[in-house]
C-alpha cells in the first residue's frame, strides 16, 4: 500500500531499515581515557572485531590522519580494578605505562623501540589511577589486592607507590590505606603535594568521599595531611559531600567539585591564604558519577584559564572559565554530550556527540574544535534519523524527564489506525543518566517503526542531587513508577499503542524492567541484558564496588531482607504474565548468569513466552562483535514473533541463537 507522499504503509516494526545492528560493530570503536602529552594525543580503542581488545593509539596534534596503534596483539590495555576499571595507562617522556587486560599487572611500553616489559607479577592484584612521580622515578596507582578473596573476604583497596629496577620487578609500597576505596591520586606541578579521594562502605562516590592533600617529602613519604571539602565546619561531619576530580592547577593550588550546594559546583582551595571560592555557583552539574576511574570533566589550559563541561537538563555544554574572574564563556558548538576533558598547554581533548553524529575525540585549540578520530565511519543518512525530543512528566505526584525519539523512515509510514509499539529504555546504573549523543542502538528500531522513550527516572544525575537522592531507599519503586507513568503519558498523547508497550534495559536497568513486568501490568513485553532477578543474590554475590551500593537504594542487608524479598522479581512469579528475553554474558561477575537462568526457569515454569541468550567469554556489558548483534537483532526476532510483524534482515545465526520457550501462548 503506497500513500499520496510515497511512503508505502506498512505494520510498525517490519520497515525495511539501512540501519542494521553489523553497524554498531562494522568500522566502530569504543573510544576512551583520552591523554594531551607533548605533541601527541592519545586513546584507547575498544574493537568488537577483535573481541573487544582495547588498543593504545596516538596521533601528533597537528596530523591527526598520521595515527598509529602502540600496544600490540595480545596485549588489551584495561584495568578491572572495582571491576568497571578506568585510567589503565600513563605518560612519561619516553614510556607508556599500562595496565594488561588479561593478568591486570602492569606493562612499560617503550616509545621509541615499541618493546614491551613487564614491570608487575602479581597474581591477585588490579592497579588502576596510574600516574607518574618524575622526582622520585616511580609510578603511583590505586591497587586492589584479592589474595584474601579466597577465603570469603573482600579485597583491600589502597594507594601504592611502585618502583621498578633494571634487573628484578617492581617493588611495591603503600601510601595511603584503611579506607574501602580510593580514587584520583594526583601531584601537584612542583610534586611537593598529593591529593587523592576516598570513601567507605556504605557510600558510593556519588554519596560521600573524602579529599586529602598531603606533604611529601624527597623520599616521597606522605605527612601532614589536611582534609578538603566546601562544607562549613560545621557541617562536615554532619551531611553527606560528593567531591569529584581533585585536581592541582598550574597556581599549585586545588581545585575540585564538590556538591556541597546540592549541584557538582567547581571550588578551588588557595594553600597560601587557606580560603576556598566557587568558581562558577549555577544550578548545574560539572561531574558525573564515578563509575570508572580518571573521569575528568575539567582541565587547565593556561594559569587563567579552565576548560569544562556541565550538564542541565539533560544536555552538556562545553565551555571555557576564567579562574580569577570567575566568568564562565559557554563555547557553541554542534555538540550537546561532552565527556572526558583533558588539557595541556592551551588544548582541550574531550568526546563529543550529538543526536546526527557518533562519538567524537575532539581537540579544542585557538577557539576551534576539530574532530581527532570517530568512534565510527560510518555516516546514516540523516532522513533515517530520530531526534530526541525532552519531555518531562508527571509520575509518583513528582517530575521526572526523558528523551522520547519518534518513529522515522523515509520509505515507510504505519498503517491507518496503527500507533506506533513503544520501547522504554532504562539506563543502568541507576545511579547515571542517558545521553542525547546518536544511538544506533536507539534508531535500529525508530527506523523500523518503533517509537522509543530514554528515560531519566527519579534517581538519575544532572538534575541536582535532590533528583539523585530520590532514589534512596527506593530502588524498585519509583524507577519503576517513571518507566510506567513515561509509556502511560505517551499513550495518553496518542504516541504509543497500548498494546505493545515494551521495556528494556541493562544491569540495573534490567532490574528496573523485571520489575515494572512483575510489579506492573503496563507493559506486554521486556527485554533484560545482563539484568537482576534477585535483589539478595545481588547484595550477597556481587563485587565490592557495589556490595553495598543497595544499602541506600533499598536498605542495609541482611536486616531489610523482607524488603529484599518484596522488591525482588524472581520471589513474585505468580505476578509476572508476560513474555520476557535474556541477554546474558557467563562472564559476569557483576551480575551473575544465575539469576538470567533462575527467572528464565520461573517464566517457563508458569509457560510464559521467554528466551535466554547467553553468551560464552562475555562479561558485564557485551565488548565482541557477535555478542553485540545478536543481541539486538534477537531482541527485534523475540518482538516480531510476539507481535506477528516480518523482521528483516536478519542474520541466521541471531535467529536460531533465539530459543522462544511456550510461544504458542501469545
């Protein structure tokens, strides 16, 4: 059926679409952990098609197209320290050090020959944070030693000089230790200070940490340490302050962000007249939170002047600040997502993207940006292309946002009558928040006829910490209030068909999707990557980044196992009456596959449509190329079949990856 403005009508879903899921991985890389040194930037890149090894590059800053790989096969430059890793490498004059994926010891990679040493042997350590002590010829790290993991006991994290010899391995001494984590090590130009983060149990970085600068003397050992945080006096031992990127500038003085006034706000500490100013006090968030190490969203490009970026509702805005001034220069760019700030001698190095254009590695030089490097070469035709809308409802008698993305195809429009199957998409964390960049995720279903609302729920940043803080104690009921009440209000607006409300969602997103199943009867279908079934499994099995982390958000475990219990969809089956599909990787140490295996058996107990798809030598978050497609075009199979539309182009092997178990149910 071909309509007046040639669309041709045809059932939601089934559009012919050039955006297939072979894009997500076909000439893409994961770009990360971006380095100004010299005359050279650097970055690592993640590639699907060689399993998700991360490889060290570097292009001089005048020739980008001159680029060339430093860390050979089978080397894969990634920390797993807290698991999530992050900061895996540092830069001397004439040297690389990085962390190896597979052993987590520590490599030196020569810059002139390319040779490779191995400067750790440590069977049950994990370094990340590394930076470089030039005075003192060594290296510090945050290290994370599991050697007493296999007794039951979580591993000790701590702060760790390394020396290394000609002739023998690197001796290791511990700087800093006693808390549960550490973060941010970091020298002041003249290397007579060090300031570093830390936090205990049951905080996350989000919560509260604690900054220090202390003194260090020619051998490097560390006195007089003093304690840092834009609280009153009186007000530092009685609330909670996230501080995020301590970071010494060129006066040798320190600057942070500290939320103290309910937003990540910039301040930076005077050590000569001991007094601390903001910088730039605005209802807007210049930090994110710390889920890996070396986030940065701030850099000093001169003794003046800072680079930054900072979010409000939704969208990031990069920008220069003049420090003595205290006037902040918003700089206008296509850009709305800016990620990863670092500087040197005049230049900005950050990632950028809009809702047109994949992930960028840009450099702001002479007020220009330039584009680096592309985590993708692959250019969508912009008719195909959804643009996300904000929108902000009503849900629990408070406001939440999200981004909803129409429909769109060039070639096709619904059929008379049809509304559009709605996806909503839960962002992990929960502690996070959506992005605005070009998913191709997002626009391989809008260009097949779905309609997809990304929703920042109760609980996401960049809303200030109020918003950030309305989760607490309430995981399991107001993110799944949002998700609810966000496909409710685009029914109610006539962009969604009741009838196929669909859910989706990754790690704690995944949580929030079984739940909404069990607990709601809004949506007809979900999909969980790497998702949790069992909130106590959680609490008892996961790793100790987050073994406390459900504390807040639901409450101290063991003694709210009741409330464990209720929240938990895996104890609740008898609620949960439609079809649900599981993506889950063997390799999770995060979530466990078990509690994929334990709902998929509940499901097919009660003969509810449901299929698992596990994946052999994958972890948390899918990194090999296979993994990444079948797991979308399986997600579009399992919808087809539950929605009687024709999927296409599809390949084989994602199809038959697809067991659907009690589809004659529908």
């Amino acid at each position: 059926m071909t309509s007046s403005n040639h669309k041709t009508a045809a059932p939601s879903g089934s559009w012919a679409s050039p955006i297939s899921a072979s894009l997500l991985v076909a000439d893409s890389v994961r770009l990360s952990e971006p380095r100004i040194y010299q005359d050279y930037n650097y970055w690592l890149e993640g590639r699907p098609q060689e399993k998700g090894r991360s490889v060290l590059v570097r292009a001089p800053q005048n020739n980008p197209a001159q680029r060339e790989d430093l860390s050979p096969q089978p080397y894969s430059v990634r920390s797993s320290c807290h698991e999530y890793g992050g900061a895996s490498y540092c830069l001397t004059e004439d040297a690389a050090f990085f962390v190896n994926a597979k052993d987590q010891d520590i490599y030196r990679l020569n810059l002139g020959d390319k040779t490779i040493t191995r400067i750790t042997e440590l069977e049950h350590v994990r370094f990340a944070d590394l930076i470089w002590d030039a005075s003192r010829q060594r290296l510090i790290a945050v290290a994370e030693d599991h050697a007493a993991c296999a007794e039951g006991n979580e591993p000790t994290n701590m702060i760790v000089g390394i020396r290394f010899h000609q002739a023998s391995k690197a001796t290791l001494e511990t700087l800093f230790s006693g808390a549960d984590f550490y973060s941010n090590p970091c020298l002041s130009p003249d290397g007579k200070r060090l300031s570093y983060l830390c936090w205990h149990h049951p905080n996350m970085p989000w919560d509260a940490t604690e900054c220090y600068v202390v003194q260090l003397d020619a051998q490097g050992n560390a006195g007089n340490q003093q304690r840092m945080s834009a609280l009153a006096s009186s007000d530092l031992h009685a609330r909670q302050e996230s501080i995020f990127q301590p970071s010494f500038g060129p006066d040798g003085n320190l600057y942070f962000v500290s939320d103290c006034n309910d937003w990540w706000n910039l301040y930076r500490y005077c050590f000569e007249q001991q007094s601390l100013e903001a910088l730039q006090p605005m209802n807007a968030e210049f930090a994110t939170p710390q889920w890996v190490f070396g986030m940065s969203c701030y850099g000093f490009l001169d003794n003046e002047t800072l680079a930054c970026c900072y979010t409000q509702n939704g969208r990031w805005q990069f920008a220069e600040l003049d420090i003595e001034q205290k006037t902040l220069r918003p700089i206008e760019s296509p850009y709305d997502d800016i990620s990863m700030i670092q500087c040197a001698e005049g230049r900005a190095l950050f990632f950028a993207a809009n809702s047109q254009s994949a992930s960028q590695l840009c450099q702001w030089h002479k007020q220009n940006i330039t584009s680096v490097c592309s985590s993708s070469s692959i250019e969508l035709n912009p008719d195909y292309i959804s643009t996300p809308q904000p929108l902000s409802f009503a849900a629990g008698g408070e406001t939440a946002h999200g981004f909803y993305y129409a429909p769109c195809n060039p070639q096709y429009q619904a059929m008379p009558g049809e509304k559009a199957p709605l996806i909503v998409l839960c962002h992990g964390g929960p502690t996070g928040a959506t992005e605005t960049a070009l998913s191709v995720k997002i626009q391989f279903w809008t260009s097949r006829g779905f309609a997809v609302f990304d929703i920042n729920y109760r609980g996401s940043t960049g809303y200030g910490r109020p918003y950030r803080d309305s989760l607490k104690g309430q995981w399991g009921i107001k993110d799944v209030e949002d998700v609810c009440a966000g496909a409710q209000y685009l029914v109610d607006k006539g962009l969604a068909d009741p009838q196929r409300l669909c859910i989706k969602g990754g790690s704690a997103g995944g949580y929030t999707v079984l739940a909404a199943l069990t607990f709601s009867n809004t949506f007809a279908a979900g999909a969980s990557h790497y998702g949790i079934g069992d909130l106590e499994t959680l609490a008892r099995d996961t790793h100790k980044f987050e073994a406390r982390y459900l504390d807040s958000i639901v409450g101290p475990y063991p003694d709210a196992q009741e409330i464990y219990q209720q929240r938990s969809p895996i104890h609740h089956v008898e609620k949960l009456n439609c079809p649900a599909i599981f993506f889950q990787g063997l390799e999770d140490k995060v979530v466990p596959p078990n509690q994929a295996e334990a709902m998929l058996k509940a499901l097919d107990n009660k003969k509810v449509p449901v299929a698992y798809v596990p994946f052999e030598g994958e972890g948390h978050g899918f990194r090999g190329a296979e993994a990444i497609v079948a797991s979308l075009e399986g997600e579009l199979y399992f919808y087809s079949r539950l929605f009687d539309f024709d999927a296409h182009e599809l390949q084989p092997a994602s199809i038959n990856a697809v067991n659907i178990l009690n589809l004659e149910a529908c």
